[in-house]
C-alpha cells in the first residue's frame, strides 16, 4: 500500500468522470421546499442560500475551494465581510442544526434555561443514549436505566417540550446513528455536543463536536465561532475486498497523523475509492476522526449516499442533493494543507491499541507484536456494535463470521457482546435473523445504547487490577475507558476482525492466514465476511421512541427540585477583577495523556452531569501527578498534607485562593465533555498552562472564563516544579499578545515565562465577564435597556 503524508500545500486533483451524479440537471432548481427530516415541519434544505453565499465567498477569494470550505463558507453569518484565512480566521458561522447527547444536555438546556429564552431559535434535538449501563442484556438494562435516571429523563422530556425540542427517548439509539438515519444531509452543517458527532460526515455534512455552551450559542440564535480549519486531503484510490473493512481506513490513518495530528484541521477524504464505500461505512471512517483530533471529517456526495437516504425514506432529500450536486464536492484543483494518499487495493485490516487509539498494527504483524510487548494472549471480551460501527452492513458481515464458525462446530470463545447503533438497526436485524445469530453464537445482545465504549459497563469476568485483553470496534481505548480497569488492554478493530478474535479466543491468531480446528476435528479457514450495506426488504423502524414538542408549550413545567443530587440550577461565575493574578499555587502539574476522561471521568460518573457540585468531586482524579507519579494525591501547600485533587481545590476555594493546573501535550484530548472546563472553573481555577490543547477543551476553557494558557517554549514545562507559586501578569492582556508567567520556586530566584494564548477580542469578553453565558446575559440586558 502507498501510504504518502506531505505537509507542504499539494493540489488534489478531481478525477474527471469519476462521479455519475455530479451535474444531473443542466439549471438546478434550489427554490425547492424540502424539509431537512421527516420528524418536524417548517425546517427546509435552504441550497439557495448556501448557493448565494458560496457566489459571494468565489468572487472574494477567486480559486478553487475544497468541500469542507465549501461547507463553511455557504454558512458564514456575514460571506461578504467575513475574514477568511484558513488556519487563523475565526469563521461566524449559522449552522442548520444542534444535537445533544443526554449527559452533556443536561448542562446545555441548563445553561440555556439561564439565558431566558421561550425556544430554541435553531432546530435541536436531544437523545438518550450515555446512561444506559450494560449489565445482563438490553431489554433488562433499559428498564433498570429508565428507573435510576427517571429524574433526569424527566427533566430532558419536560425542558424539551418547553423549548421546542425533539427528545428522543432512551432505547432510542445512539445520538450519531440516529443523525445519519433521521438528520443528516448533504452539504449541512451541524453541531453536537458529543467529540463523535463527525459521524454524519459519511452523508456529506460538517458535523461538528462542541462543548455544551457553544451549543447554547446557536440554540439561542447567535452565529457560532470557529477557527478556520486547515484542511487535510485523504485521496483513496483502489477497492476493498477480503477481510478489508472502511475502519482499516481510519485505523490506517490515525497511524500516520496520531492523536493530535488532525488538531486545527477537517480531513477531507475524496478520490475513486470513495465510490466503493458504503455511506455507513463512511460515516465509521469520519466517526473515528475525533481521535486524531479533527475538527471533522467528511465525504463528498455520491450514489451510496443517494441510497442511503432513499433507504431511510428521505428521497426528497437525496433528489434534491442531486440538483446541488456541483457544490457537494471539492473543486477541481483544490489544494489541501497536507495529503495523504491510500490504496484500498492494498489496504490491510489493521488493530489499533492498547492504551491509545492511534498505535496500529497491520494483522498481519499483531501475533508477533503482542508477544514482543507481552501484551495478554487470551482475549476475554470482544465487543461490536457503538456509533462507530454498528450499521446493517456491520452486522451482516460479523453475522455472516458467526455462522461460518458455528458450521464448524464453534462458538465464541471469548464473551462476545452486541451493541445495536438505533432502534432501527435492532429491529431490523431481529426481522433478518443476524440477532439470532449473535445469541446462538453466544453473544450478549446490549441495550442500543453507548454502554461499555463509554465505560457504561457493570464488567464481571475480571476483577480490577487484572491484566487482560478485549477487542471492540468502538473508537476509543484510552486506560480504563471501558471498564475502569487500568491493565485492561484494550484494542480497537473492525466488527469483522472482532468477531474473528472473538472465535480464536487469543491474540495469536490471523483470520486472513490461520486455521482454527472445528468441533469434528478439521481444520478450516474463516471465510471471507459478506453483507449488504442495506436491507432488501428496507429498514423495520420498531418502536416508536420519539417525542415531538407539544403545542402548547406554555403550560408545561420544568421542575429540578433544590434538594436534588443530579440536577443543580446553575449560579452565573464571577467577573474577572481586572488584575494580575498573583501568588498562584499549582493544583496539580500532570505528566503523560491527560485526557477529558482524566479530567472528568464517564462511567458512574455520568449521573452528576447536570449537577456542577457534585461531578466536581471527579476533577482530575485520572491524571497522574508529576510530583509523585501517582493520581488523585497532591500536595496542599499550605497544610504540606497529600490529599485528593478536588479535595485540595475546594481547601483552596474555601481560603479564596485562584490555582492554576500544568499540563503537557494534547491537553484534553478526547471527548467534548464540557464539565472537563466547568469544574475546575467552578473549584476556583483560573488558568490552565500547558504544553498544547485539543480544539474542543480549549474553546470550553474559554466559553467558562478561563485562561487557557501555552508555553512559547514548550521545554519550559520541564521547568515548572509542582509545588511552585506562580503570578500571572494578565492586566493588560490583549488579542496576540503573550502573558508572562512569574515563576516562585519553593528555592531559588524568581523567573517569567512566555505564555500564549488564542484568544480574539470576543473571547476576551468572555474571559472579563466571567464566562461566554454572562456576556450573552449582558448584551440582552443592554438590548432591554
């Protein structure tokens, strides 16, 4: 496989007649009245406008543009006066919709509760799909969820009614798969409040992750901001056969670009192997990109994702997309940051992991490699299905392993569990028989629900503590992601590729080459996995899980009782004082990953989202501290006693004392979990200093009030000692100017250090008001006034 990474600006260049479908209309009619889903009226496709803006953004800029820019750039709020600079602009943008995952909405419909308005100025919707823990089997886990949650169910049901918001219920589905069959379309852009909301690029659309405050912006009708993304080309040429699944594409690419090698930029995958993947193989592929760090990935429009919408009985939509056809791709001679280029003909199934999900190993080399790490043979669990990889065609194709290995004699080996992505998929292959299979095979089929890739998981077979290795087709695998067992290994494959390890029961083993021995003693080799990527007889939509906002939204209540323990009012932070900020201790300097999940962990965890106070009690308790190489110990310098992180933070709240946190690389890599920002802004924090942020934390940061802060040398992180006092010279911080940093050892002379930082004079409102939410409270009350 040729695999070429240039980070020199390369012209990709369409391949002229690869796409049948791009002009089907010599004057395309955009006046058309197509509605963006089939579950609320009055919300249309507006392609003219897009089409009016993307005139505009030509006749400035005069050369080819991308698809990704194209996307941006037809949603800019003001195209003629817009600056626009990849890499360095901030883009005013109005997207056509807002998605909210039921742990982070409950902070988003808070904060959006306090900004006073009757209903969302934007189309949003809300789905229940992160509080589901997995236990004995979906139907049981359900009701057991429904009943432990029932006080935030209510509450998401009741403020989506009052705010004009479609709730979708809990069994419903998974938020991303859900978008893909209901929402998505062409040419959109959307925002959600989940770091895998990317998936809906597999139908053509920006989608975007955010934190839960930027979400507000928009439900209350404000534009919403965003850093001109550089954009990253992936050309595919060739096709997939075999055991060659779309998630090799992405395993493949988080190899080549790491975690943090998408930050700042959308890959845009484009070229004549696109033509091959199915649109929900697609959206795996942008799914997964949140783990390189991309703003998001995306497809230009084709034929797979005509039928996909005809499929999900949105032709309307799909023949409309036909008459835009022309923008739905990039230009001819478009040029792209970087490019990289792949051979799906050469393509090899690929495993990705432990610990981190961007080491890959070709299958072919993962025997050897898992022995020279003495990473654990046995594989205990293997798990498919999650948002990223729980389509009809997913399913067909592991379906499809399972019941050659139970012709043989063979069953899964190692526990095996099911994930359906949505309701419709989980109706659909009950009707199929493909869940048959799986519970013939021994398989555990889940609620449809995020479950054990959140770390929704009540895992029995080890006990915490214990070495051992599963294998999911889920997206991420940081430590203790799945089930709060740091030596579990965790590895990240094709559904196909899981079920096949599932049935070797080890890591030395290799579908594609390797023998397994059947129950009457032969010898036989797995066959290649087969599926179709749609149903022949259509999608069973099953039970219906939707609730639509009432009529009269007037006379409902919502009601969160003050002595409650999951949901908190929230009270509005204090405004910025105008001065330096002196005399700082360090909370905690971190050493390694610090991801969202280190700085506010999931699991159990879950529960408090929509209560500020209590989930506070999880700050930072997963990061390892620098001065011990431990978590969730450090020093308070002033009692010189080791206690936990947010122990230590509340004592210096208490004292009115302001602390700062020091942090290496990719700071907060991961999810879009606001609380990652609330909390450590809510225990008295005023700045985070590292070494680098991922996109997402950093404009959390912001959005709350605080400082995120960078070392214009990166090595002087090594100079920080964690029990240091710092100042931090901000009186008169500005846009492009550098803070410094004046550094108290505990011994030793004083000395500064050159802090960077991003933001622009906006944000810089944010940061003297307090917060992005007292600045919007302001303005409405200058308006009143």
């Amino acid at each position: 496989m040729v695999a070429m990474l240039s980070t020199t600006r390369l012209a990709a260049r369409r391949v002229l007649g690869r796409r049948g479908l791009a002009s089907l209309t010599s004057t395309p009619n955009l006046d058309k009245k197509v509605e963006m889903t089939n579950w609320e009226k009055g919300h249309y496709i507006n392609y003219k406008k897009m089409s009016e803006n993307l005139a505009i953004v030509r006749s400035r800029l005069n050369r080819p543009l991308t698809f990704a820019e194209k996307i941006l750039y037809s949603h800019l709020d003001d195209p003629h006066g817009q600056e626009i600079e990849r890499g360095s602009s901030y883009l005013k943008l109005r997207p056509d919709r807002v998605a909210c995952q039921d742990a982070t909405a409950q902070m988003a419909i808070l904060q959006f509760m306090s900004a006073g308005m009757p209903s969302v100025a934007t189309p949003t919707t809300v789905h229940c799909d992160h509080l589901i823990e997995a236990q004995v089997g979906g139907a049981k886990d359900l009701e057991r969820a429904k009943d432990i949650n029932k006080e935030v169910y209510d509450f998401l049901a009741t403020s989506c009614a009052k705010y004009n918001i479609g709730f979708w219920r809990p069994g419903s589905g998974i938020i991303h798969q859900i978008i893909l069959e209901n929402y998505a379309f062409p040419g959109a852009l959307l925002i959600g409040t989940d770091s895998h909301t990317p998936n809906a690029g597999g139908l053509g659309m920006a989608a975007i992750g955010v934190g839960g405050a930027d979400a507000v912006d928009v439900m209350a009708g404000l534009p919403w901001e965003l850093k001109a993304p550089k954009v990253i080309g992936v050309k595919l040429t060739g096709k997939m056969s075999g055991w060659t699944a779309p998630k090799d594409i992405i395993l493949k690419v988080a190899g080549l670009l790491t975690v943090k090698g998408g930050t700042g930029a959308i890959i845009e995958y484009h070229g004549p192997g696109t033509e091959s993947l199915s649109c929900t193989g697609m959206g795996t592929i942008c799914n997964m990109g949140a783990e390189i760090g991309a703003t998001t990935s995306l497809f230009p429009f084709n034929d797979r994702m005509y039928d996909y919408l005809a499929a999900t009985r949105r032709t309307a939509i799909g023949d409309f997309a036909r008459e835009y056809a022309n923008e739905l791709h990039e230009d001819q001679g478009a040029e792209y940051d970087q490019l990289i280029e792949i051979d799906l003909n050469t393509l090899e199934p690929h495993i990705n992991g432990p610990f981190t999900p961007d080491l890959a190993t070709p299958v072919s080399k993962f025997a050897e490699t898992a022995k020279a790490n003495g990473w654990p043979e046995e594989i205990k669990v293997g798990l498919i299905g999650s948002c990223t990889n729980s389509s009809y065609e997913d399913m067909s194709r592991a379906a499809s392993i399972a019941e050659d290995a139970m012709a043989h004699g063979l069953h899964a080996k190692s526990m095996f569990t099911v994930t359906p992505g949505s309701e419709q998929i989980r109706a659909t292959i009950e009707r199929d028989g493909q869940l048959k299979t799986f519970e013939e095979f021994g398989g555990m089929v889940l609620a449809n629900a995020c479950g054990p890739c959140i770390g929704q998981w009540d895992r029995k077979d080890v006990s915490k503590g214990t070495p051992n290795t599963i294998i999911s087709s889920y997206n991420r695998n940081f430590t203790g992601r799945n089930d709060a067992n740091p030596q579990t290994h965790a590895f990240v494959a094709s559904p196909d590729i899981v079920t096949a390890f599932t049935i070797a029961g080890t890591t030395n083993f290799n579908p594609m080459t390797d023998e397994l021995t059947g129950a009457d003693g032969k010898k036989f080799k797995l066959k290649e996995p087969t599926g179709n990527g749609l149903p022949d007889n259509g999608f069973d939509p099953g039970q219906d899980t939707y609730q639509a906002p009432p009529e009269d939204r007037a006379s409902v209540q919502v009601a969160v009782s003050p002595t409650s323990d999951r949901l908190q009012l929230l009270e509005p932070f204090k405004a910025w004082n105008g001065k330096d900020a002196k005399d700082l201790p360090i909370l905690i300097k971190t050493q390694g990953k610090t991801t969202t999940d280190h700085i506010s962990m999931a699991g159990p965890w879950l529960k408090y989202r929509g209560h500020l106070d209590n989930i506070s009690n999880n700050l930072l308790i997963g990061a390892t501290n620098a001065m011990n190489g431990e978590a969730n110990k450090v020093l308070n310098v002033f009692t010189g006693k080791w206690d936990a992180v947010p122990a230590t933070a509340r004592e210096y709240k208490a004292k009115g004392v302001q602390w700062v946190v020091v942090g290496g690389d990719n700071y907060g890599e991961g999810s879009s979990r606001e609380h990652a920002a609330l909390e450590p802004r809510h225990l008295g924090g005023i700045a985070i200093i590292v070494r680098s942020f991922a996109r997402i934390h950093e404009t959390n940061l912001k959005k709350q009030g605080m400082l995120p802060l960078t070392f214009a040398d990166p090595a002087d992180y090594d100079k920080i000692a964690p029990e240091a006092k710092v100042d931090l010279l901000i009186s008169d911080i500005a846009v492009g100017k550098p803070v410094t940093m004046r550094v108290h050892p505990k011994e030793g002379e004083a000395f500064d250090v050159k802090l960077n930082h991003t933001f622009n004079e906006g944000q810089l409102e944010w940061f003297r008001n307090g917060s992005a939410l007292n600045t919007m409270a302001k303005k409405a009350a200058d308006k009143k006034n």
